[in-house]
C-alpha cells in the first residue's frame, strides 16, 4: 500500500526528465530519464546480425546494438523478429552495456515515459512547472546529484563513498570508533543511497573489520530494514564485507550523469535558465565546455526559447 505522505515530483525537462519520490521533505528516490527510444518495455522490430554461442545473439535495432539471450528456434542471421526491451542500455568505463531484449510476438509500442512509471506506482505525482516555487531543490535535489557526481555521502557517525565500477558499485564506510554503532548506521545509510539513486546490480560494502556475529547480524537487519525487496544479500563476512544483488533493469543516477557529465552541468544550466524570473537578465555567460555542448544541441536552445518566450544569449567564458 502506497505511503499516504509520499508523493512524487515531476518535471518534464529540456534533455531530460526528472522526478524525485518526496516523504517528510525529503528526497527518498531519485531519477532523471533521459530520451530513447528503447526504454525498458518497448517493443521493437530488430535484425539478428550474429547469432552467439548459447542460442544468444546481438542484434542491430535502428542502427543500434542490442543483445539477446535466447534466439527463437528457425530465426537465422540477418532475419527480423519483434523484440521487447527488457534492461536499458547502461553506460559503463570502457564498453558500455547495450540494451538487453527478448523475443516477443507483441505488437510495436513505446517502452513507458517516466511519468508513466511514476502513475504505474499508485503514489501521488505531482508535475512540477518552472514558475512555481522550486519544490525540487527544496527537498534536497541539488545535495542528491552531488551524491551522484561525487560519490561522498554523509551520515550521523560517518561518511561513505560511492564508487560505481564496471564489476559493481561500491561503498566504502569511513568513521571513528565504536565501529560497531558506526557499522549499523552505515549499513541504514547504504540501504537508503541505494534506493535514492536508484542503484542495481551487484553492490559491494566494505564495512570496517570487527569481531562479534550479534554486531554482524545488527548490520544485516539494518539493510533487510531499510532496503525494499527484491534484493539479495550475502552476511558480513570476517572482513567486513557484505555484498548485495539488485535487479538492474535501468542504469542508476551515478551511473547516468558520470557517464556525461557536460551534459548533465548543460542541461542543469538549461534548467536553471528556465527558472529565471520574468524580466532577468538574457545575456549569460558560461564554462567553455558547457557553452559549446549547447551549441551542439540546437534543439535544447529551441525548447529554452519556446518555454520562456525569447532567444537567450549565450556567451562563452
């Protein structure tokens, strides 16, 4: 049953939309979706470009890789199929994952926008509109992406830090004797980074090492506590470390602004400059690298346009 107290906020904002679950003011869950075509769900033509070993293949849909686990009996390289999106693309160092499919005999349809997803849950959405008070940032929005972006996270007897590798996504727990109060708030604190950003996979904790199966129990309880299922986890082993598994249908918030992080700064620009108050100023000047990747997206500077009614002037620093 959905928390009466909850609810969502919405923007449907140039380059990106962005949302953020709000209980008690503040932010609980995090997400910012950005265009595709092939979101979680959509169901697309494709063309089997090579089959893999373990009836796998990888396919071409619309010029783009996607991969897929089991190719249906009597589909031959370079056949077409309907698939459905089931795992995102997700941007990684190195090689990023491509979208993951299945086959399917449904008809063609758009994977769900993210205003859908938030009305699927049955929690209030609230959409949010640039002349309005700024009720994102009020709950705490602008501290979430520096979470995301920077990896260091406060709590009450410690910090983390957030490392997302290829392999996993990591938290480290930093903090002052007694490690055994530090170790359960950390864990309390792990639970609910990962459910604010959104994060999935496999996830490493590297607690600090101390002895006692009660303390080690502690820890697990407080993440059973304040993690939703479905999850996985293993017990704090002898060195401190607990790992967990999530299903990862979609990349996380680290993992989607890390991936470009010009264009996040430039479409948190563009964000800012919608917000402007009727009568501000038109003429701003910016970072080099944000100025020209807005110039590479002249659709942005169109939608900016529309919304606030003029052409804004953008120099560069």
């Amino acid at each position: 049953m959905a928390d009466p107290a909850a609810g969502w906020l919405h923007e449907a904002g140039i380059g990106e939309d962005r949302a953020a679950l709000v209980i008690d003011g503040r932010i609980v869950e995090a997400i910012v979706a950005l265009p595709d075509p092939l979101r979680l769900g959509a169901v697309v033509r494709a063309k089997l470009v090579e089959a893999l070993p373990g009836k796998a293949g990888r396919l071409d849909i619309g010029g783009r890789e996607a991969v897929i686990a089991r190719v249906p009996a009597g589909v031959t390289q370079g056949a077409s199929l309907s698939v459905e999106i089931v795992r995102e693309a997700i941007p990684e160092a190195g090689r990023p994952k491509p979208p993951r499919a299945i086959a399917t005999d449904a008809d063609p349809a758009e994977g769900p926008d993210l205003h859908a997803r938030l009305a699927a849950t049955g929690i209030p959405v609230r959409t949010l509109h640039a002349h309005e008070p700024d009720a994102l940032e009020a709950a705490g929005w602008s501290e979430v992406l520096e979470e995301a972006t920077g990896g260091e996270i406060a709590f009450a007897l410690g910090n983390l830090r957030l490392s997302p590798t290829p392999a996993m996504t990591l938290f480290d727990v930093d903090g002052p004797p007694p490690l055994e109060p530090l170790a359960t708030a950390a864990a309390t604190a792990v639970a609910q980074a990962i459910r604010r950003h959104g994060i999935g996979g496999s996830i490493g904790i590297d607690f600090p090492t101390w002895s006692g199966k009660a303390a080690r129990q502690a820890v697990a309880d407080a993440i059973d506590a304040a993690l939703p299922q479905p999850f996985e986890r293993t017990a704090v082993n002898g060195f401190g470390f607990l790992q967990i598994v999530r299903p990862r249908p979609r990349p996380s918030l680290p993992e989607i602004l890390r991936a470009d992080p010009v264009g996040a700064a430039a479409r948190a620009t563009l964000r800012r400059l919608e917000r402007e108050p009727v009568g501000g100023p038109r003429r701003h000047r910016l970072a080099a690298a944000i100025h020209d990747r807005l110039m590479a997206e002249p659709e942005w500077i169109a939608a900016l346009s529309r919304r606030t009614g003029f052409a804004p002037e953008l120099d560069r620093a």
